[in-house]
C-alpha cells in the first residue's frame, strides 16, 4: 500500500478510531486515577457526545498492510479513521499545565 510507504522509519504514531461501546455521555464523570467528579472535557473519559478515540502507539514494524503497534488501547475490530506519523517537533509541548491531573488524590 502506498500510504504506508515509509511509516517504518517513525517510532510512534496516533491512531484516530471510532469508539464502539460508547454508554450514555454524562457531562460530569469520575475520571481513571481520581476519585471527583469532573468536568467530562477537562478528562480522557472514555463516553463521549461524539465517538472519536486517539491512540498514541510504538509502531513497532510493517508486514505489507499490517502494521504490528505495541500500547495499543483500542478494542478488537475498533474501525481506524486514519494514520498520522508522531512528530515531536509537532506533538511535544513542554510547558505545560494539567489542572486537577498534577493535584488529584492519589488514593
């Protein structure tokens, strides 16, 4: 497959995906890792008002159109929407602010 032609050679790339078992999206959530109930867009919730999910993962090699990826947190079948190259000039910021993520109680 042309598209996939030098994707190998980038350690990292984000998977855009439909997410599939999507319940009921509420506007306040108990996000993973925190105990509070949260502003749903100021979290990686996974319900959301619109199905779209982004992975972040190793590509870790090509076998014609197969990518093999490791840390990959989708479900089987999950459709894919695209493939897009990580580019840390692009996609790394470091300064940064996390809002209730540095401050949460760790319990």
């Amino acid at each position: 497959m042309d598209g996939l032609r030098d994707v190998t050679g980038f350690s990292h790339i984000f998977l855009p995906h439909v997410l599939l078992r999507l319940s009921c999206c509420r506007l306040l959530v108990r996000p993973f890792l925190d105990g509070q109930r949260r502003g749903l867009f100021a979290t990686r919730y996974p319900c959301r008002p619109n199905p779209i999910g982004l992975s972040v993962v190793g590509l870790r090699g090509r076998r014609g159109n197969v990518l093999e990826v490791e840390g990959i947190d989708v479900l089987g079948g999950t459709p894919l929407l695209d493939i897009k190259a990580y580019v840390p000039e692009f996609d790394v910021r470091t300064s940064v602010k996390t809002g209730w993520y540095a401050t949460r109680s760790r319990e």
